[in-house]
C-alpha cells in the first residue's frame, strides 16, 4: 500500500462482472486520486453495488483490474481492508 504521488488511490481497468448470463459491470473504467470523493448514482440493476464490492474485494472480477492504494484488493490483507470505507444510502457505514 503506497500513497506515492501521481499514483491514484484506486484505478479500475476494463472492469467485468458477470452473474451467469447478466453482465452487471462491462467495461468500466475509473481513476480515483487521493482525496476524491465518489457518489454512484443509477437506477437498480446498474452495477452499483456490484462495482463496490469489486472494488472492496468482497467480489471476484470476471476481466479486468482493480488496484486499491497499488494493491489488487481481492484477497487483500488487513491492514488494506481497514483503509477501504463504504458509506451507503442509508447512512449506515460497513467496512
């Protein structure tokens, strides 16, 4: 995990989800430097949550790459999962 300047705090390439013949994700890209602040926005079904969880490693991607702080974040260690924060609609905060 490294804050090394220049270099985004999440980068997300040609990203795809698929659950059996849905694709959720097709093709996403994003780039995200320290300090930004994202809010998805969508109608239901548009690959919100899909993407999040993606991006959490909570999900495994179909194609594609996702580097949180350098770090691929499927697998990733403790000490990255503590620096991922999600604040959902609801107001409710989950790691």
């Amino acid at each position: 995990m490294s804050f090394a300047p220049g270099r985004p705090a999440v980068q997300v390439r040609d990203l795809v989800k698929r659950y059996g013949r849905v694709t959720a994700v097709d093709g996403l890209d994003l780039r995200l430097d320290h300090g930004q602040v994202l809010a998805l926005l969508g109608p239901n079904g548009a690959g919100k949550t899909t993407t999040v969880q993606l991006c959490q490693g909570l999900l495994k991607a179909d194609g594609g790459s996702i580097e949180v702080l350098g770090a691929d974040p499927t697998g990733a260690s403790d000490a990255l999962r503590a620096r991922i924060g999600v604040m959902p609609q609801g107001g409710g905060a989950y790691p």
